[in-house]
C-alpha cells in the first residue's frame, strides 16, 4: 500500500478563492514572481486573512499544487481495486489523467512551468509529490501487471508510467499546433488520441507474426 501524502480537501469558500487567485498568478508568472498582495487582490481579501489559513507563501503553493495533485491520486484510488486487467485501468489512468489536465489547465501550466525551470528548487519540490505520489503508483500498477503475467516481464515498469504520463503533457502542450497539421485526427478528442496511444503502448506497432 503505497502512503499518500495528506492533502485537505474540505476548503471553506475563503479559502478556494485564495487557492484559486494563487493559482492564476503561480501559473502566469511563477512562484518567486508572485506577492501576498498580489494574491489578496485578485482574492478580494486582505494578506492577514491569507495567511489566517496558509502560514506563507511556500504553504500555500504547496496547497495549490497537491490540490492538483490530488486529481490524479483520486483517480489512482478507484483504480488500484476496480475489477477488470490491467490493461484497463491504464487505459482508463491515461484517459482520466489527459482529462483532468485539459479541465485544469492552469494548475497544468504551474506544474510544468516549475518542473521545467532549470535548478528550480520549486521544480524539485513538485517533482517530489508527482513522482511520491502518482508516478511511483502508476509503476508499481504495471509492475503488478508483470507479476500476474498480464504484461512482458522484460518491460521496464518506470519507462511505460513515464510514457504514459508523457504522453499526456505532450498533447497539452502540442494541441495548439496539431491544429495546423493536416491528417491529425485525433487533435480535436483527447479521447481518441488517450486510446491510441495506449493501443500502440500495450500493443506495439508490429502486426502479429512480423519481425
């Protein structure tokens, strides 16, 4: 059983509005960017009130990311102990994942801006929940799917979480430009592309008999 980190949920109004002002500002321009003030002002309360619920600035970046965060490991939790292979419940990880990115983009936006800050001690720190909380989840699925003779044993667990989870950046961040891109038919349904991607993954691209 893997431990997931505490996270609340059951935020008052006062402090959605906070999470969700920290949020817009984390995401357009960074964590060292960013002031209480700021915050207060596009929260429409006052810095005492804001930090009534989140001690400092730090508290309340992490709030706003393992609320993010949370989404995934949500997701995790249905999964772990449904009914169905393996290959199921990564396919449905994947398509749940790619939605909940494309229905939070912001808190998507914050989470790669940091990530992909070079030396961004910030980076780290997300990288630390994701990896804690969600990546070596999804490893331990498919490495579980290894034991039950599901998956090939010669797979390395940790490529194909990554490959999934990837993916999924991939097509938040690429939409844009698909667009332009002729004979794209998946640019337009995260679900086709979901799919797709978890059909080449599972079943590779060689037809049964070649090689």
């Amino acid at each position: 059983m893997h431990k997931k980190p505490e996270t609340k949920t059951n935020y008052s109004g006062g402090e959605l509005a906070i999470l969700e002002a920290a949020e817009i500002l984390f995401a357009q321009k960074g964590f060292d960017a960013v002031s209480m003030s700021a915050i207060a002002r596009l929260a429409n309360t006052s810095k005492p009130n804001i930090y009534h619920h989140f001690k400092n600035k730090h508290d309340l970046y992490l709030a706003v990311i393992k609320t993010a965060v949370q989404r995934s490991s949500a997701l995790l939790d249905a999964l772990e102990d449904s009914p169905g292979t393996f290959r199921d419940r990564l396919t449905e990880f994947s398509s749940g994942q790619l939605n909940n990115i494309l229905g939070h983009k912001r808190s998507t936006q914050l989470i790669l801006r940091e990530t992909l800050s070079e030396g961004s001690k910030h980076g780290q720190e997300i990288t630390g929940l994701v990896m804690g909380n969600v990546f070596n989840r999804l490893v331990a699925m498919v490495r579980q799917g290894q034991q039950e003779k599901e998956f090939r044993e010669d797979i390395d667990p940790t490529l194909a979480a990554f490959m999934i989870v990837s993916a999924n950046m991939f097509f938040f961040q690429a939409s844009p430009v698909m667009q332009h891109i002729q004979d794209v038919g998946f640019k337009d349904d995260a679900g086709i592309f979901s799919k797709g991607v978890m059909d080449v993954l599972i079943n590779g691209m060689l037809c049964e008999g070649a090689g």
